[in-house]
C-alpha cells in the first residue's frame, strides 16, 4: 500500500474520527481506508435519500395543489343561451383540469347539457357541440384525443327544472367526470 | 349485461301501467258551429256485464275532434237500439241534426260485434249503417272504428281515432337519475301501455309506416343508440352504435329505409340507413347542425333542421337530384319539421319573440301560420288524416301534451296526473 503523506495522513485521521468516534486507537491505514470508504458512502446514501424524500414531497405538494386547484374550480363549465363558445371562467376552471391530466394518465367523460329552450333534436346537437369545445380546447392543451369521450345529453337531463334563466342557467353545461 | 335483460324484460313485458300516468282529455276549444249529434247508448244482447260503453267512446271521439257538439244523454228523449224505436220528433225535439244507435254483442265470450246506424234527423233518412267486429279486448279500438266511420261520413275527411300515440314520461327523481318510460296508448290516451322503461334518456320515438315496428333513442348504454322494436312480439334490435350523436330516426314511407342524425364523422349530419344490408349513405355533408330528418309522403325528398344560414331553419334534400334547398325563411327558429300526408301542410316549432310555438307553414303558398299561443311548444306530430297536430307544452313546471287542429280553431290538452309527459308521436293508419 503507498504511504500517504503525514499531512495527508493527519486529515483523514481527523475524518476517520469525526464519524467513527467509537473506533478504537488501534488503528491501522487499511482500517483507517475502509472507515474513510464507509463513512463517505454513508454520507452519499444519506444526502440521495434525503434528495428523494424532498423531491417526492415536492411532487406530492404540487400534485395536492393541482387537486387542489381542480377542486376549486369545479367541474361542471358553464354557457350562454344557444352558444358552444368557452367562457373565460370556464377556460380558467379547464386549465386547472388540464394541468392535472397532464400530470397523470387518466381519461374524462364530457357530457354536453343544454337549457330546454328550441327542439329536443337540435339541442342534442348543441350539447355535443359544448362537449366538443371542452375537448378540443383539451387537445389544444396536450390532452391525447383518446383520453376524452364526449357524450351529449341535450335537454333531457337538467340540474335545474323550472324554467327562467336563474335555471336555464344552471342547464347550459359541460360536466367534466 | 344484467342491466340490459332487465330493461329487454321490461320491453318484452309490455307492463300495464296505473290510471295516475294515463292522459286525460280536456277540451279547451272547439268550433263556433259544430255539428249537433245524438249517440244513443248502444243496446248490449250479449251476457254478462257490458264490456264497454261503446257509445261513450264514439261520444268522446266525436267531442274532441271539435267538429261535434254531442248531445247529453240526459236531455234524449229515447233510447232507440232499432230503426223501428227511432222517431224523429225526439231528436228535433232536441236539435240533434244526426243519430248514431247501435247494438253490441258478443259470441264465444271473444268475439264483439257492433252494428251501428246513423241518421239524418232533418231529412229523416238512413245514412250510414255498418258493423265493426274483433275480439272483445279490442273494444275501444272497435268503438273508435265506429267513431271514424262516422266521422268520415259527416266530414268528408277519413277519421283517425283508431289510431295510437306513442310518448315518452319522465318522473322525477330530485338529486338521483329520472325515470324515463316509452308508453304506446290508444289517440284517446286510454289504455296505457309502458314499452321500455330505463334511468337513462329515452327519446324521439317514431313509427314504421305500418304502424307495427317504432324506433327510438335509448342511452341505457351510456351513450345514445337507435334502436327499433316490434309491437306484436316485443323483439327490438340496437341499429346504431357509432361515436357521438345516434338520433332522430325516421322511417322512409316504403319501410325500407331509416333517416337518422350521425355525429361520426365529425358533426352532425343527416344519413340514410338501408333497414335490409344496415349500410349507410351520407346526405349532408356540412359543418353546420343538420337534424330531425323527416321524409316527404312520396318518399322522393327529406326535409330537415339546419343552422347553416346562422340559425334554425327547414331545408329540403332532394333525393333524386341532391340538391339542398332552403323552405322557411320567416322568423329566425324555424326547426323540428313533420309533414302531413297531403305533401302540402308542414308543422314545425317556429319562433316568434321570446316563445317557440307550433306553426303550420303551407309550401304551395309559403304562408307560416302560428298555430300555439303557449311558450314552450314543441314536438309537433300530425294525425294521419292531416287534421289535428299533438304537440308537447309546459303547463306550469310540468310537461304535458296537447292537441290543436291544423286551422287552429280546435284545442285540447292531455295532462297526465303525474310527471312530466313529451315527445309525442301520433302513429299512421292501423292495418286492421
């Protein structure tokens, strides 16, 4: 084994010692080595593992604020009368959606309501043309098509059943399941 | 799969359903002379208790169509079953202009037989006698039969109270899934039958031109599909499974092809199915809404809802030549058409301010008329003779049905006791 120089030497002692206080004085330069090993993989292991618990409690924070976010904005989207056309706050509530989607690999339902206002048929298709905005704002967003199935419902399952905008309001809608 | 069987169950069951959900007639308006008739209840020869008061459901048919101001039983003089019992003095008496008498009778315990006689009480001369026959449970379906021949007689227009309407009911269910249910009753919304039963939409019922087979839309798998049934034996088969919209199916006059709105292919456009090889033919083809096909009675052209002049308006396909052109051009909603038989009188839901009403626009003179002054009329569907349009309306919070005839001087509304009752669809002449 070369002989390390007495400066050299007198460090690694001071190491040695540093974290293996309860070695004993017998100490010879091959002991001395594997200490210094030991004591450096430890120091690895332990700064990789502490890395890893705070990475995954970052990812965890951030995933329970992308619920969180999702939480908050609800998922049901709202319109106005006879339009398919996003409104700000339901482009809001979508990009809270969309960052979480984008974080993990699960598939939506988009069912497309309408109010009961004009004919059974034509708000069938109204309602599909309200899911599919949501869908290709999804896509515009880096959603997969495969992930989406939209399903219309036109008018004939309502939230709301009276009539007047205060429940017409209400019916003009995307939900997102 | 188990959810399915027990819906085919219910289909195949044809489970009657309780006097709560059955339609009842109320007569709103009529006409400012209508005719003055006598129907004299009819003589029962047979044993037993009477199976039906023939008489009444004549008397009732009579009443609603509006033409006819019935006599009360209680103001007749006589109750002549005979031509020798009928004196004419009786019914001036009364200003009766017509009599209906009748005997009913029935043999084997199954067999009905009615004989009817209908006179002129101001000429005093016969001038209708005939007889309906046909197994006693059918005795209003043969009272009605009645009812038409003498309809036909004193209006010069065939009669269509033998016929049946088909309607879908909604119960509500607050904070859970409705319950929806197709229901096949006779015009006069008697004899409720439920023929599906489901807590996922049901809708846009329609007949076969033979009246035996209907199609619907059904979302008992999640999304919605055409499906169509058979009325004898209960049988039905899923015709369409595609991505995206499956809807407003609608037999050809011929029988051997179904209209229908397609969303596959990107939006919603009209396509013809081939009912023998289910192959598919495309007829719009345009980014707009195309919906709620409808065929003209020569089978030669469709008519549909399009929004591709910005809003909802009448278009017609030409199936010889292809050529698309646009009908209804009064209003800015003008959708849902349904052509009467006589290819001239078209009734749709037309809007007009705030309300959706049903209107009858004529296409020999493109006159629109508005037929409804309720606000959220939709759903019109002709009778096969043409004269009265059922129609589906709001009265109050609830969905009820009412009729109105195609001049708009007759009214009458067929609230349900409970639920919300819609989509009603008046089905052709029955092959006897």
């Amino acid at each position: 084994m070369k002989q390390l120089p007495v400066a050299g030497k007198t460090l690694t002692l001071l190491f040695a010692a540093a974290f293996l206080v309860a070695c004993s004085s017998k100490d010879t330069k091959e002991a001395d080595a594997a200490a210094v090993a030991a004591a450096e993989a430890e120091a690895r292991s332990m700064a990789e593992r502490s890395a890893a618990t705070a990475a995954a409690n970052a990812a965890n924070a951030e995933q329970q604020r992308l619920q969180d976010a999702v939480a908050a904005a609800g998922n049901v989207f709202y319109f106005e009368y006879d339009s398919s056309t996003l409104t700000p706050q339901a482009q809001d509530a979508l990009d809270a959606h969309i960052a979480l989607l984008n974080n993990n690999d699960r598939s939506v339902r988009l069912e497309g309501h309408t109010d009961e206002r004009g004919t059974r048929e034509y708000n069938m298709a109204l309602g599909e043309r309200r899911a599919n905005a949501v869908r290709d704002y999804m896509g515009v967003s880096g959603i997969a098509s495969y992930r989406i199935e939209t399903v219309s419902y036109g008018e004939e399952q309502p939230v709301a059943y009276g009539s007047g905008e205060a429940n017409w309001s209400q019916n003009r809608r995307v939900e997102l399941k | 799969m188990k959810h399915m069987s027990a819906l085919l169950l219910a289909a195949l069951m044809l489970v009657s359903i309780g006097t709560r959900a059955q339609l009842v007639i109320e007569i709103t308006q009529g006409r400012d002379n209508p005719t003055a008739i006598a129907v004299a209840p009819f003589a029962w020869q047979g044993t037993g208790p009477v199976p039906e008061d023939v008489a009444q459901v004549i008397d009732d048919d009579l009443a609603r169509s509006g033409q006819f101001d019935p006599v009360a039983r209680g103001d007749m003089l006589g109750r002549p079953s005979s031509q020798q019992e009928v004196f004419y003095r009786d019914w001036q008496a009364i200003n009766a202009e017509y009599l209906l008498i009748g005997r009913v009778n029935v043999t084997d315990e199954v067999q009905m037989r009615i004989e009817y006689e209908l006179f002129d009480v101001a000429r005093q001369t016969r001038v209708l006698n005939g007889y309906e026959e046909g197994h006693v449970n059918e005795a209003r379906m043969l009272s009605h039969r009645v009812a038409d021949e003498v309809y036909q007689q004193l209006t010069g227009t065939r009669g269509a109270f033998a016929t049946r309407l088909l309607y879908v009911s909604v119960t509500r269910v607050p904070n859970g899934k409705d319950y929806f249910r197709l229901t096949l009753a006779d015009s006069d919304g008697a004899r409720p039958i439920v023929l599906l039963e489901s807590r996922e939409p049901i809708l846009a019922p329609s007949w076969s031109p033979d009246g035996k087979e209907i199609a619907y839309v059904s979302f008992e798998t999640s999304r919605p599909a055409i499906f169509r049934q058979d009325l004898a034996s209960g049988a039905r088969e899923q015709l369409t499974n595609f991505r995206g919209l499956n809807s407003a199916p609608a037999w050809s006059p011929d029988g051997n092809t179904m209209a229908m709105v397609l969303s596959k292919d990107g939006n919603p456009d009209i396509y013809l199915m081939d009912l023998g090889t289910r192959r598919l033919t495309r007829i719009t083809r345009h980014y707009a809404i195309d919906t709620e096909p409808t065929w003209m009675p020569d089978g030669n052209a469709l008519l549909f809802t399009s929004d591709r002049g910005g809003r909802p308006q009448i278009y017609r396909y030409d199936l010889r030549s292809g050529a698309t052109t646009r009908v209804t051009f009064e209003g800015s909603y003008n959708a849902r058409p349904r052509m009467a038989q006589d290819g001239r009188n078209l009734v749709l839901v037309h809007r007009s301010g705030e309300g959706f009403h049903i209107a009858l626009y004529d296409m020999e003179t493109s006159r629109l008329q508005i037929l409804t002054n309720t606000e959220l009329d939709e759903s019109p569907s002709i009778a096969p003779n043409g004269s009265m349009v059922l129609y589906a309306t709001k009265s109050g919070d609830r969905g009820i049905l009412a009729a109105v005839s195609v001049d708009g001087g007759v009214k009458f509304r067929l609230p349900a006791r409970e639920g919300d009752v819609r989509e009603p669809a008046w089905s052709p002449y029955m092959s006897r």
